[in-house]
C-alpha cells in the first residue's frame, strides 16, 4: 500500500476487532509513510530502526512512538537535535502523548499523526470508509503543501 508515491511501512500487529488505524503521514522530507499498530516504533538513522530517516540531523537512536492503552505517546531518545510536536521541542527522555493532526518533527522530516477513530469521533455523522479517509489524508496534505500549517516547524 502507499500514499502518495511513498512507501507505507507496516509496524506490529493490529488488535482483534480494531479496523481503524493510526498513521504517521510524512508531509515534508520524503520519508515513508507509516501504520502504527499495538506496538512501538524506533526512528532514527541507523538501519535496525523501525522508520528510517537518513539525514544527518537525526540521530541514529532519535525518538519512539508507542502506544499505552487508548492513546499514542512520543519520546525523544536523547537525540542531538530534538524531537518537535507542534513546534515544540520535548524534554529528552519523556515521553508525551500525540493524537490526531499534530506534527512531529525529527531533522528535516515532519510526520503529521492521522487517527481515523478520532476523525470519526469528531464527525459522528460522517460514514468511514476507504474513500472518506483518502479524503482527509488529501486535505490536510494540500494544507501543508499550500502552508496554511506552517506553524509546526
């Protein structure tokens, strides 16, 4: 599967009966795109990292995202040049919960978060579907393309 000409890399195991995924969409640097299920992912620039990102201002151990419980936490592994969400720099080694639409930003790389069950949440009358999501993915992808979300250097 892929999004927008990248790779969608497919990480962990998706729980029984959770048809809703969460996903890391990159809108600026040209890495992969990736599913997040139940467990956790290691970014970074060395290879026995989950997402890979090679640049030279990522470290080679640089941040995780996991999940515990109902929610998506990141943390920075104490990289040199930090983890951002939003913008905002994180205190290395704490981790901090995400959710849909925020932006992290680790070297020249920016993932925006894509939650398809929170999507659903705030639109309870909206039917979701294959066609619905690509929807959104699409939009909030012209909004960092035409910069109407530039506040999340």
């Amino acid at each position: 599967m892929s999004w927008d000409g990248r790779t969608l890399v497919d990480v962990g195991q998706r729980s029984p009966g959770d048809g809703a995924p969460v996903r890391l969409i990159c809108v600026d640097g040209g890495g992969p795109n990736v599913e997040l299920e139940t467990g956790e992912i290691r970014i970074g620039r060395h290879a026995e990292n989950d997402l890979v990102l090679e640049s030279d201002r990522v470290s080679r151990k640089h941040a995780r995202v996991f999940r515990r419980e109902d929610r998506f936490l990141v943390e920075d592994l104490g990289s040199s040049n930090g983890t951002f969400v939003n913008g905002r720099k994180l205190v290395a080694n704490r981790a901090e919960s995400i959710r849909h639409q925020d932006v992290l930003r680790m070297g020249d790389y920016r993932y925006l978060l894509f939650d398809v069950k929170d999507m659903a949440s705030k639109m309870p009358s909206l039917s979701i579907d294959a066609a619905a999501v690509e929807a959104e993915v699409d939009r909030l992808l012209q909004e960092f393309r035409t910069g109407k979300r530039g506040d999340e250097s």
